[in-house]
C-alpha cells in the first residue's frame, strides 16, 4: 500500500452521472443533455481533512482506474459509491473490440488481501443495486466485502425516513460520531457475513457492516453519501465530516491519532 508522504490517499469512483431529457412542448420536442456529480460535499470533507484524493468518474473507469497491483498499491483505501460492477468488467476493449483486459474489480480484491481498505457506499448502482444492476455479488468483491448481497433488487425505499441504531458506538471504524444520526431516507439491504461487525442497523438491517480480509479492512455502508437517500438534513450533520474520515482512515489502517494530527497541522 501507499508509504509515501503522510496524506491518506483515496481512490474515489462513481457519484457522476449523464441525463438525456427529452422535453415535449405540445406539437415540438427537443433534447438537452446534462452532466452531474453527487459527492461534491462528501469530497470537500476528505479535502479539508487532508486526504490525497485521486477522482475516477463512471464514464472515466476504462481509462483511469488502475490496471496493475503496482498502480493500485499508490493508494491506501478504495472507495466505490454508486457505480455497478459492468463499468468495471467490460472495458471498451473488451466489450467493443473482445480483447482480453485485466479484471480491475480482481485487482481490488488482490489489493484488500494484501492489506488495503475498501469501502464501498450505497446507492442505486451499488451492492446488487436496481434490477439487480449493481451485481457485486457475482464479481471479485462478494470475497473481500463483509456482506452477502441479496440476488435481486435490494433497494428498500423509506420516505417516510428511518431511525438508524448505533450497535457499536465504540467502533474505532466511527471516531466517536454521536449515535443520534439524521433520518436517511432508503438503503441497500444487505446480509453482514459471520465475521464481520454490524456497527449500526435500521431494524434487522445492516447500516454499517465492518470486516477484515487477508491483511486488509473492509467497510459497507448501506445508504448513500448525498441525496436521495441521503437527505440535505444529513449533509449538514456536524458530525458528516468526521464520520467519513474516520471510516476511511480505519479501512486504511491509519491511526486515528495520527488522522487527527494530519487535520490539526492544516488547520
């Protein structure tokens, strides 16, 4: 993993997305195209905080995301939010042109056993996600991740909000984040493996599941770091910031006193 320098380095996929909308005016019609990215807060925490953050967007995967261990091993903790598994095993060289290409989410696995952090964050793309189109649980990561993902559509959507309960308030993986959290709004339903530590729930329902693979540290978070699950309520927490810095330096094996040094030096 990364030894260079002392900043946490993150590599941060999905949260981007392109609309095509069509717009019926009576008799006449006409497109427009947008682009938009949704972990803009969630970024500017890890910024603030120190953390070397190198961006992949969805549409960038193929060019951008490591191809090798060696690449991979530039950075201390892998973070995946809402972007399913085909972005990352059918490549263009692959799916366009049928050449053989090296299965990144294989390298991500490899990168874990050797003593890497993974997290991967909720979202409709996420886990097995809608329709079943997240499909993490038929790739490498169903191995390092500390849950076992439903086979079909596990989206439970909840606007009426849910209460989330902190089972483990002590977990080093929360840094002291309070147990009262806002209400979220929906989730990825998920299964914690045997192993692996359920540190907060909604009812039955795993919200934060933590384990360990090979050398490495693994995180699930079942809801969403920014809406719609996640509601504006939520992103201005006080405690936002603090809870997903501290959920990446654990994944990276930091310690958490070290984490607080490197954000008291830039302060």
């Amino acid at each position: 993993m990364s030894t260079s320098g002392s900043s946490i380095k993150v590599l941060f996929v999905g949260e981007s997305w392109i609309k095509h909308t069509i717009h019926m005016k009576g008799f006449d019609q006409f497109h427009s195209t947008e682009y938009e990215e949704g972990a803009g807060v969630f970024l500017g925490c890890l910024e603030d905080a120190g953390y070397e953050v190198t961006y992949v967007r969805g549409h960038e995967i193929t060019l951008k995301f490591p191809r090798s261990a060696e690449e991979l091993d530039e950075f201390d903790v892998v973070v995946i939010s809402d972007i399913g598994s085909n972005s990352f095993l059918l490549p263009d060289e692959t799916f366009l042109r049928s050449e053989a290409s090296p299965n990144r989410l294989g390298l991500v696995a490899d990168f874990v056993q050797r003593g890497g952090g993974l997290v991967m964050i909720g979202g409709y793309l996420s886990f097995t996600g809608i329709d079943g189109k997240g499909r993490y649980g038929m790739s490498p990561l169903a191995g390092p991740l500390p849950v076992t993902m439903l086979p079909y559509d596990d989206r439970v959507e909840r606007s009426e909000g849910v209460e989330v309960e902190v089972c483990e308030p002590e977990h080093p993986v929360l840094g002291g984040t309070p147990s009262e959290w806002p209400q979220l709004l929906g989730y990825n339903r998920l299964i914690a493996k045997p192993d692996a530590t359920v540190v907060a729930r909604v009812g039955e329902d795993p919200m934060l599941v933590v384990g360990e693979y090979g050398r490495g540290r693994t995180a699930a978070f079942a809801s969403d770091l920014a809406p719609h699950w996640a509601p504006r309520e939520f992103l201005d927490w006080p405690h936002y910031a603090g809870m997903w810095t501290s959920m990446l330096s654990w994944a990276a094996q930091v310690p958490a006193a070290r984490a607080l040094a490197e954000q008291a030096s830039r302060v």
